[in-house]
C-alpha cells in the first residue's frame, strides 16, 4: 500500500469532495501529476507555492486553510525531519530555485 502525507490525506480527500482526478487537478493547477503524486506521497518536500495553489483551487475557508497548512508542515517534517517544523513562511515552505516553477510541467 502506497504511504501518504498529511497533505496527501487533505488533498485526497478535497479531491473525492470536488470529484477530481489527480491528472485533471494537476492540469488545472498548472503542475505536473507526478509532482502532485509525489507531494501526496511524501517524496517531495511542500512548498508554499504549492499550497497557495490549493488555496486558490479549492477556495478554502480560514479553517480549511488552517488545516491545510498544519498538514503542510507534518508533511514536512516527516520529509526533511525537525527542520521543517519552522513557520512554513521561512525555510518549511520556502521557494527552492524559481518559486513560480515549482512541480511546473514540462
């Protein structure tokens, strides 16, 4: 059975809400599906980037978003260990190369 992160769990779970498909999601949000299969995995670190995106696509409320970012940060610490547990505005979530390219198709 394939691990999956916090913020895989919340995803997931909007997803199934909003009856979405990974590939359609990933489309919709301009990133590729691997990148968003690895993120969900945890094999990839969250960036903030990517969280505002699933802000903007699921037109979350103050608590969603709350949650969402808690499950950012869990997922992060279980990728990169106690350093991510840091406020997701510094190091947690923050913007390796070019912010606006991250999980970006190709």
């Amino acid at each position: 059975m394939q691990k999956i992160s916090p913020i895989g769990k919340f995803c997931r779970t909007m997803r199934r809400e909003h009856r979405k498909h990974m590939i359609h999601m990933a489309d919709e949000i301009g990133i590729s599906p691997s990148y968003l299969s690895e993120v969900e995995a945890g094999e990839r670190v969250v960036t903030r980037v990517f969280v505002e995106k699933i802000e903007q696509y699921f037109c979350l409320d103050e608590f969603s978003i709350a949650i969402l970012h808690r499950a950012a940060r869990r997922s992060n610490f279980e990728f990169t260990g106690p350093t991510a547990q840091q406020d997701f505005s510094t190091a947690a979530f923050g913007e390796p190369h070019s912010a606006n390219n991250v999980g970006a198709k190709k």
